[in-house]
C-alpha cells in the first residue's frame, strides 16, 4: 500500500520543476520566432515588388519601364500562362522573369507559342529545370557570381553598351550563329539565339540589369532598353503559382504527379541548404549534450544527506530517464547485500545465485516462488512492476529476519 504513494509524492515532477527544465527551451523557441518576425519585415519591403515593373523597390524595375515607355515602347504585366501565349507576336517582346517556376506542361506550351511567333522572348536566370524546354540545345553550366563583365561578342546591344553587371547562370550552345556575350570563364552570361521569322531567344543569366538600384550602373540601363525595347510592346510575365495551368495535366491524367513532382522546385535552393544545415547542426548539438560532462565520477558527498533525501533524489533520476532496469538492480543488489550475513554466506558469494538461493532454501520454505527471477530476473517493464518488484523484496528479507 505504500507503493503507490511514495511514487507519487517522491518520483513525480512538480509544476515548479517542469518549468525550470522546460523554460530555456521556450525562451530559445520564443526568441527564434521574434527573430523570424523581424527579419521577415525587415526584407519584406526590399522584396515585396521582385522584378514587377510597377515597384519602386531597390530590386522592383518600375525605372526601366519608365525608360522603355519615354521610347514609346508599352509594357503590360499578365500573370498567367494564357495571357503570355496569347501576347506573343512578331512586335512582342515576351519577358519570363522566373522560367524555372513553370512546370513542364507550362513549359511546353509557352515554347509552342513562343518558337514560330517572330518576337522576341527573354529568359531570366533560366536553370536546367526549364532550359531544355524553353530553349533547346542550351546547356546550363554551374553559375557564377554577378560582377561587372565586358560584352566580348559582336552583338550590337552588347557593344554599344559595354560592361554591364551580369553573372548568375552560365550557358553554352553548338547553334549556329548565336551570339555569346559576358562571358564567365568561357560560357556566356548573356547568350541570344536566333529563331523563325526574325524572332529570336535572349537568355540572361541574371535580372540584375533589371533592378532599380544597378540600372545607373555601367552600362546596365543601356543593354536593358536595347534587349526590351526592339519590338513595341513588352509583355512582363510574371508567373504565379495561383495560375490554373501550373495544376493543369495532360488527357486528364498524371497532373497530381506532375504537380508533386514540381513542388520541390518551388523551393529556393537557399531553403534545403539551410534545412540541411540546421539538421547538422541539431545532430551535432545533441552529440555535445551528450558528452559535455563527461564519464561519471564518483565522490564522496561534502556534506552528510539524510538517506531519505538522497534516496528520493536518486527515485527522481531514475524516474526522468525511465531507468527502471538500474532502478531494479540497485533494489536487486541491496537486497542481496543485506540478506547475505543473514544467511551465513559470505559477502563475496552474496551476488552468486547459486550460493544465495541455495542458503535462502535452506531457511525459507520457497513453495510457488521463483526466487531467481525476484532477485536476479530481467528489468520490471512498468513502473508498476517496480513498485512491485520492491513490495516482493521487502517481504522476502523481513521473511529472513523474521525466520
């Protein structure tokens, strides 16, 4: 009967003791969650208008707009898939600021529309998830980082604009007559391709050029203006992931798929590093928490403990951890220490089940009981197999005593 209560009055944790183990978790969650906030809407101004030509942020491009309509060239932003095929024409220029968010469908489609319109189509930052569709016979290599670069190539916007700040994706091609410009250790940053009926295909392999903050550098604004403004009219599209073609699949089966199988592409490469990092460095911050103190010491306590108290502490350590096997061989072990001069048997053979179980045979009658499992059987599986472990030793030694 008393059991149950000293498990509840010397094992469980108290409210004050819960808070104390769990408070510098909850200050680090709630300073990683302030931390999230405030970056968030530090960054969220700068980025809010990425490449939208109606923004007046640092990386909007509402300048190169307002420059392109001063030269009477007309710029209209459409969102979805529909609206850019159905604007492609031999007086269009068709800008795609991010080609890598479509999916294969939409690819398809826009390379269909696009390939025999006789405009003019510009890839910016065009990786290999959508370059061996929307411009076959491009290779994508690794890619550089965005600096001040000379054009190197005959093609006159080029030329006429001098060094521009490109960089970013890299690109090579065995197409006749294409034109390789910026280049980067040999591949080309800046690459146009001719197409049917005097349209052609530029790949930029960074936006940069595009930005309100870089526009006034080198010769940013000049090769802007020249590579968006040979047609008329520029169509700015900028691609949603609210568009319905991006879940449309083809004859009505496999979108789901398709739809999954692109979802890890929407994902900025940046996002999986850091997961990644973050993973690591959880792995390696348990492995030191495991370590820190080092193999246990044991040492003599300075100060004299009531045997209450330090019995009530080590129930409590046991109980944190789940110990309940070291629980059971401590229980186990002073048992046998206790029972063995009581029983004549020495105290080097007090821990030998054939000494012990022999001399307790010889004072107690053993009937049903199976001895070697009480005191050297497996660990209790639950705390109250435990408590009962504990009841059954007790009244075996007072048995002893009392024999």
């Amino acid at each position: 009967m008393t059991g149950p209560s000293l498990s509840t009055t010397s094992m469980s944790p108290t409210t004050r003791q819960v808070w104390t183990r769990t408070r510098g978790l909850l200050l680090a969650l709630v300073i990683l969650v302030a931390a999230g906030i405030t970056m968030a809407a530090m960054r969220s101004g700068d980025e809010h208008g990425r490449l939208d030509p109606r923004s007046a942020d640092q990386y909007g491009s509402r300048a190169v707009a307002e420059l392109l309509k001063d030269r009477g060239v007309t710029t209209r932003v459409v969102t979805t898939l529909d609206e850019a095929t159905t604007a492609a024409g031999p007086d269009t220029t068709l800008l795609i600021t991010a080609p890598d968010l479509l999916t294969d469908h939409q690819q398809r489609i826009l390379r269909n529309a696009t390939a025999t319109s006789g405009g003019r189509t510009v890839l910016l930052s065009a990786g290999p998830a959508s370059i061996g569709t929307l411009a076959p016979g491009v290779r994508a290599e690794v890619p550089a980082p965005v600096a001040a670069r000379t054009p190197q190539c005959s093609l006159p916007a080029a030329r006429t604009a001098g060094n521009a700040d490109l960089g970013g994706e890299r690109y090579t091609t065995d197409t006749p007559g294409a034109d390789n410009c910026y280049p980067s250790d040999g591949p080309a940053t800046l690459l146009r391709i001719d197409g049917f009926d005097n349209g052609d295909t530029v790949l930029l392999g960074s936006p940069d050029i595009l930005y309100n903050h870089r526009l006034d550098k080198h010769g940013n604004a000049s090769l802007a203006l020249q590579l968006l403004g040979s047609r008329p009219d520029l169509v700015w599209y900028l691609p949603s992931l609210s568009d319905d073609s991006a879940s449309a699949s083809e004859g009505g089966t496999g979108g789901d798929s398709e739809s999954d199988s692109n979802f890890l592409d929407l994902i900025p490469a940046g996002w999986l590093w850091g997961t990644l990092q973050l993973a690591l460095a959880a792995a390696l911050a348990a492995i030191w928490r495991a370590r820190r103190l080092g193999p246990l010491v044991t040492e003599r306590l300075p100060v004299a403990i009531r045997a209450s108290e330090s019995t009530e502490g080590r129930a409590r350590l046991y109980r944190n951890v789940n110990a309940r096997d070291r629980a059971a061989g401590a229980l186990r072990s002073a048992t046998r220490t206790r029972l063995a001069p009581l029983l004549g048997v020495p105290p080097v053979d007090a821990h030998s089940p054939e000494t012990l179980l022999a001399a307790i045979s010889t004072h107690l009658p053993t009937g049903d009981r199976d001895l070697t499992a009480l005191l050297f059987g497996p660990a209790p599986s639950d705390d109250t197999a435990l408590i009962h472990l504990a009841d059954q030793l007790d009244a075996l030694e007072r048995e002893v005593r009392t024999s």
